[in-house]
C-alpha cells in the first residue's frame, strides 16, 4: 500500500501484540536489486468493491503510477485488499495496466 510505505501497521496489533513497519521505498528498492518484484495492494487498503467506480479506479491508478515513479518499474501485479474483487474491479485493474490478479476465494455466480 503506497500510503503506508515506511509507515507503522496499526491493524496488525492483535496478531503480533505490536506494530509493524511496513517496508520503506529505500528497502524495496534493496529487495528489487536482488530480484524481488514488487507489486501493488492499492493506496489506502480500500476494500474495492465497496467503494465508487472512480475510487476504485484512483486507488488503482495511482499506487501504480507511484511504485513506478519510485522503482522504475511499473507493477504488473496487483494483490486485492481482503481478496475483495468483482467483475467491475477486475476491469478496473486491466485498464489501470495491471496484467495479474490476486484475489480471494471464488465460488458459484463469482468471478
């Protein structure tokens, strides 16, 4: 999530009993120079398909732009927040330029 780079995980606190860092730019950068790809999970960890077209569509668009603009490498992957995705998102992330999706478990009338 680009919003929480290098930022602590709040979220976390009643797996670990702590918060967690989230990876810095400079440490994904490291990992990248030993040939860890890195991907995309959205900005904000906004669960898509409650949100509108046009957020979904932001959260999309700029955490690519951003891991990019930082990395030098566009993100072809994108991991769904919650594995929450629908039709609708799926379409979201193609048009974004992602060409990989991973998304929670799907069953009868799902995606």
């Amino acid at each position: 999530m680009t919003g929480f780079v290098g930022r602590d995980n709040d979220w976390d606190v009643h797996y670990g009993w702590r918060r967690f860092r989230h990876l810095s730019w400079d440490e994904l950068a490291r990992w990248q120079e030993r040939g860890i790809e890195v991907h995309s999970h959205g900005v904000t960890h906004a669960r898509l398909t409650w949100v509108s077209h046009v957020e979904a569509a932001e959260e999309l668009g700029r955490s690519r732009e951003e891991i990019a603009r930082r990395t030098g490498v566009a993100p072809a992957g994108f991991s769904y927040p919650f594995g929450a995705v629908d039709r609708r998102i799926a379409t979201l992330a193609s048009d974004a330029g992602y060409r990989l999706g991973f998304g929670g478990p799907s069953g009868p009338g799902k995606p």
